[in-house]
C-alpha cells in the first residue's frame, strides 16, 4: 500500500508556483499530499451522501454545493464552483 495516490512530484510542483516558496522538503509535500487526499475525500463522501438521500446514483455539482453548504469547515469554498 501507498502512503499516498496523488503524484507528489505533481503536487511538489503545484506548491512550487508560489513566488513565497523556494524550497519545499519532501516530508511537507507527503503531509500536504496526504492532507489533500482526505480533504477530497471527505467532499466526496458527504457530496456521495446527498446523492444518495436523493436516491440518485450520479453524483452532481449541486451534491457538491449541499456538502460546502452543510459543513461549517468548508464554508470558505462556497461560490468557488460558480
């Protein structure tokens, strides 16, 4: 089993487009990789559980919107999907 799914060379290089980074060690590209995973996980298991009270089996984006709607701690990512 792997620690982490996302390529962290991808990810090394998306942290890397900020002007304010110069150096990233791996050790903070697998903790923010690994962040990353269960953050979309967690989105996708609440938006997956809309779907599901609407007894639908396709996933869609108003799923998504419900789950930043309903959480609290998503709340900072309401309208980015507009």
């Amino acid at each position: 089993d792997k620690i982490v799914r996302l390529p962290l060379t991808r990810i090394k290089t998306i942290i890397k487009t900020d002007s304010d980074v110069n150096l990233v060690s791996h050790d903070a590209v697998l903790l923010i990789t690994k962040a990353t995973e269960l953050f979309i996980e967690s989105l996708a298991e609440q938006a997956y559980e809309n779907t599901a009270q609407a007894k639908r089996k396709t996933v869609y984006k108003r799923d998504i919107d419900l789950a930043i709607e309903n959480i609290e701690s998503l709340a900072f990512l309401e309208g980015v999907f507009d």
